[in-house]
C-alpha cells in the first residue's frame, strides 16, 4: 500500500513546470516551482513543521502547549496543521483588515484567533504586534515562532526548497527567484544553491516596488506576504545577488496571465515573482535554466485579483470586461 503516516509526510517534494505562454521570446528554460500543491496550499508548510521540531528539542514547546503568533495567512496555516498533528493549541493575532475567508480558514484548522484594529501605530498596546507579545507573556506554556528573526525559517528552505530544486535540474539551474517576505525562502534555498554550486547559480530576489529590499521605504502596495518595511533577521543579504522590483499592476496582471494561460491560478506573490524574473530571463540564452518559486494558490484571492469590480477600484487596466448575453451568442 501507498500512503503517508501523516499529512506532514506530505510537505515539500512539489513540482517543477516549465512555463511555456508568459514567456514567449525568451530563449531560456524558464520553470515555476509549484508551492500550492503542499497539504496547507504553501510554502509556508516547511517552514512550520522545522520551527516546531526547534522547540520542541530545545524545551520552549510541551505536549499541551500553546502557538502564539501574529499571522493572517500561510504561516498560521502551516503552524495549525503541525498543532493539530501534534496536539498544540494555536492563537493567531490578525490585524482587522485580514477577510473573512481567510480568518475561516485559520479557525477550521482548529486555531483560535484574535482580531486587532489596523488603524494604530505598531507601539500601541493594541497592535497586533503587542497584543500577540502579551499574550505570548500571559499564555502559560506558551510559544511564539517569530517567523521573521527564527532562523529555522531559512534553515527549512535550505534543507528541503534548495536541494529540491538541484535535483530536479539535475544542477542544470543557473538562475532562482523568488519573492522576499520575511526573506526565509530566499536566503535558505539560495545559499543552498550558491553553495552546492561553487556560486554558479544566480539568485534574485523579487521585491514588490516601495519596499525597502528594493530601496524603498515599505509604502504600502497591495501585493500580500513579500515586501517589508523593515529588515528581518531571516533574511540574508550576502545570498542575493540581485533584487528586481515590479509594481502592484505588473503582479496582478501576470498573476491573471498565469491562471489564463499556463492554468496556475496562484497568489499576487507568485505573479509578482514570474514578472520580476522575466525581466532577466529576456537577457538569457537557451542553456540558461531559470526557477521560480511560485508561493501560493490562487483562491484565498479570489474577491481581490480575480475580481474585476475590485481590480477597477484600484484602477488596474487588466480586467476581463463583463459579457452580457447578447454579447456572447452572436
Ligand atoms: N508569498 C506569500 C504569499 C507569502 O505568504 C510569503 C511569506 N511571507 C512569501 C511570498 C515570502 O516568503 P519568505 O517569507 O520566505 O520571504
């Protein structure tokens, strides 16, 4: 028989495809690395299961005890799967702005969450950065992960995402991207890389423009999980040879092209990254094998990116104009 002992069995090991629409006129082999296909729809999985593994051997996790983090998304995905394996108990804190189908998809993994105002300054006890601090404080047996300075992060990617990518290029990579968040992805898969590789494998790293990675000052954009407006302790400027920026019209509208045309429907991030790194595939020659980390599915976006009305709110020009009947039988 076939099966795995537990869904963490299935974390990491996803797929490379070959991009074969976006790309045209490039001469490279251009390929996307497929993080949805993981049991929690990201990347985020491999993250969580190492930094679990971390405190449980050192003690700051014990059976019963409680995941405190400040999370909205894909961590607080991957954190819940590995509580519930294990029997942990998960508090996540989100800020007021998180949708409502995302707050649903934390609390039917069995988290518990907390709802903090957007609109105070990151000091003020009721942010969410102080408010998971406290309760990290108060909660007894509690633990929190801090996925932006915990150096599993990056350990997990260099350990599982960067030698995932060697053998399935067979070392044939030269070049990798992938967008920089808390930076975990890219400086743990990227020193993997450079390493085993004598530093013959490019690495870029895909910033959303306004960040600070790409000289800017984290001025909001609407792109969701890369860009900061600070520097993580996870991420790891000696590893990045290079960081290439696009704009929040760029993202969005190769995160449309790829669910239209490659049949990938992923997150503004991936689309952020696949724009990004065609901006140096075009200056590539045929023996150049290019991966891109794609970090996310598409469905936890569906009412933003996917949706024309809100598209046009912010005035994106890529939007598939609404068909009346009359319209389509001609
Ligand atoms: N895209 C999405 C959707 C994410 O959730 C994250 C993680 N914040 C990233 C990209 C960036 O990954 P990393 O934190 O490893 O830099």
């Amino acid at each position: 028989m076939k099966y795995a002992n537990s869904i963490l069995d299935l974390v990491g090991n996803t797929p490379l495809v070959r991009l074969n629409s976006v790309t045209e006129g490039i001469a490279a082999t251009v390929l996307a690395k497929i993080e949805y296909l993981n049991p929690g729809g990201s990347s985020k999985d491999r993250i969580a299961t190492r930094i679990i593994d971390d405190a449980e051997a050192k003690g700051l996790l014990k059976p019963g005890g409680t995941i405190v983090e400040p999370t909205s998304g894909n961590t607080g995905v991957g954190l819940a799967l590995v509580a519930q394996q294990r029997g942990y108990h998960c508090v996540f804190v989100l800020p007021d702005k998180v949708g409502e189908d995302k707050r649903n998809v934390l609390t039917a993994y069995g988290a518990e969450i907390v709802v903090t105002p957007t609109a105070v300054a990151p000091d003020s006890p009721e942010s969410y950065y102080s408010v998971s601090d406290r309760l990290a404080r108060e909660i007894p047996g509690a633990f929190k992960p801090n996925q932006y300075a915990n150096p599993n992060g990056p350990l997990s990617h260099y350990e599982t995402t960067g030698p995932e990518v060697w053998r399935d290029t067979e070392g044939r990579v030269t070049h990798f991207v992938a967008g920089v968040g808390t930076g975990g992805t890219i400086s743990g898969a990227g020193r993997y890389l450079k390493e085993i590789s004598n530093g013959g494998v490019h690495i870029i790293g895909a910033d959303p423009e306004g960040s600070v990675y790409s000289g800017g000052t984290g001025r909001p954009y609407l792109v969701e999980g890369v860009g900061e407006d600070f520097w993580p302790e996870a991420y790891d400027p000696s590893v990045v040879d290079e960081i290439i920026a696009s704009s929040d019209a760029e993202s969005f509208d190769m995160t449309r092209r790829l669910a239209r045309e490659e049949g990938l429907l992923v997150g503004g991030s991936s689309g952020m990254a696949v724009a990004s790194a065609l901006k140096a595939a075009r200056l590539l020659s045929a023996d150049d094998v290019m991966v891109i980390l794609l970090p996310d599915g598409g469905r936890g976006y569906l009412g933003k990116i996917f949706n024309d009305k809100w598209m046009r709110s912010y005035g994106f020009a890529s939007v598939t104009e609404e068909k009346t009947v009359g319209d389509i039988v001609r």
